[in-house]
C-alpha cells in the first residue's frame, strides 16, 4: 500500500527493516492494527534514520529523511539554546500536553536546537504513516498524528522568535548557514501539506487544536519569521504548501 500510495514510506521502511527495535513499535496481530501503528513505527524509525551517529552529531550537525528521493545531511546546527525557553510565547493550552513532555521536563526541556528539529521531522512522517491509510485506521494509536505535527511546528517557529529577540549571536549564526534554512523551509512546507492531506480525517488523526495550533503558527508573527529566517514567501491561501 505504501508502494502505491506513499512510497517515501515504503522506502524508510526498507531502510529500517534491520532496526532491532521495529518489532516494538508494530501490531502484527490484525492488518488494521499494523496500518495504525505504523504511524508510531515510521515516527520512531525517523528518528532511528535522522539521529543515526554516521550522520548526525548532537547539536553540530544533523539529517533528516525528507521523502525516497531526498535527504538533508550535515545540516549545521551550532549548538543552541534550551527549548524550554520557547515557554513564554505559548499563552493557550493547545498544546499543553506536549509541552509537559518536551518543554517542561526537565532533560526535554533542555534539549536544543537538535531535539526541536528531530521530533519535527518524526512528526512529519508519522502523519502520511497513518494519512495514507486512514480508512484502517479507528483512531487509537494516531489519534494525535496531526497534533504532533502541528505542534512541532509551532516550537520550531517559536524557536526562532526567541533566537532572534535573545540570542542574537546565535541568530546570526544559524541565518548563515543556507542548509539549514532550506531545512526549515521544506518542513515548514512539508507540515503545510500534510495537515491539509488529513483535515478530513481530523477525528481519527488529530483534534480540533491541531487546526487551532496551525492557525497560530501562520500568525503574523510566526509568518514573519519564517519568511525572514528562510528568504522565502509562503503563500497565505489554500496552497500553503508552495512558496510564491
């Protein structure tokens, strides 16, 4: 099905069928039971393929698998600062219980740029893992697919709001780097995309604050950032997942 329907996810299958740790993330027992868990396996795969240490070195320079054709590699991260400090901006509860795990705990509060990064791109695979087979799916184990994603976003796009305004040092730093503005860009498209692809499936793959989160994160503010960050034009209308 993958083959047919999304074979970016075939693909990161294949390249992670040797993981030791595939079989926890997969029911086997039902054909249902596997389309729905893979969106946690192709999730944590991710990571398993992004964090690899023969690509990726913690807080220097990172990977992501983007889709079969295409990876970003040795994207320079320089350091960073804790993702905790994004606390501030996020006002609402939207997004409350992702922020107790990866905000305010007290080693994922701390992670930096590198952990912002790593989830977004798990989340941005996860999504079309249980989209593209949505009508197995009843909505037990991804029912928060399109939170995820939502979500990750926002602390990315925070992120740089806070580099910016009080780190300037690194701002500048992380502006200069044109991989890592490309990264940004084609994630920031990439969620776009998939969140439009599952809106019809919201109550299975997600909750109303999934759309909440991404009316938030196409503010001016947020926008703004993104724009200045990246070089780009994001288009405001329903093809959010184009430049202009």
């Amino acid at each position: 099905m993958y083959r047919r329907r999304w074979p970016s996810g075939e693909k990161l299958a294949i390249a992670q069928a040797g993981d030791k740790y595939w079989t926890q993330f997969v029911n086997t027992k039902s054909f249902d039971g596997f389309a729905e868990s893979m969106m946690v396996a192709i999730h944590e795969e991710t990571h398993m393929w992004d964090l690899d240490g023969s690509r990726t070195k913690w807080n220097v320079h990172t990977a992501a698998w983007i889709n079969a054709s295409r990876q970003a590699t040795t994207v320079p991260l320089h350091g960073g600062f804790p993702r905790k400090e994004i606390l501030p901006l996020i006002t609402d509860k939207l997004s409350d219980s992702m922020d107790g795990i990866y905000l305010r705990d007290s080693q994922q509060g701390s992670y930096l740029l590198q952990g912002v990064l790593a989830e977004l791109n798990a989340g941005l695979t996860g999504l079309p893992a249980a989209t593209v087979v949505q009508e197995y799916i009843k909505g037990v184990g991804a029912s928060n697919a399109r939170d995820i994603a939502a979500t990750n976003l926002r602390y990315l796009l925070l992120y740089l709001r806070v580099a910016k305004d009080k780190h300037p040092d690194y701002w500048a730093k992380i502006k200069n780097e044109p991989k890592l503005r490309e990264l940004v860009l084609t994630q920031f498209l990439r969620t776009a995309y998939w969140l439009d692809k599952s809106a019809p499936y919201t109550g299975k793959l997600g909750s109303p604050n999934a759309d909440k989160i991404t009316a938030l994160n196409y503010s001016p503010a947020n926008l703004a950032i993104v724009e200045e960050f990246t070089g780009a034009t994001v288009r405001r209308d329903t093809d959010k997942h184009c430049t202009t």
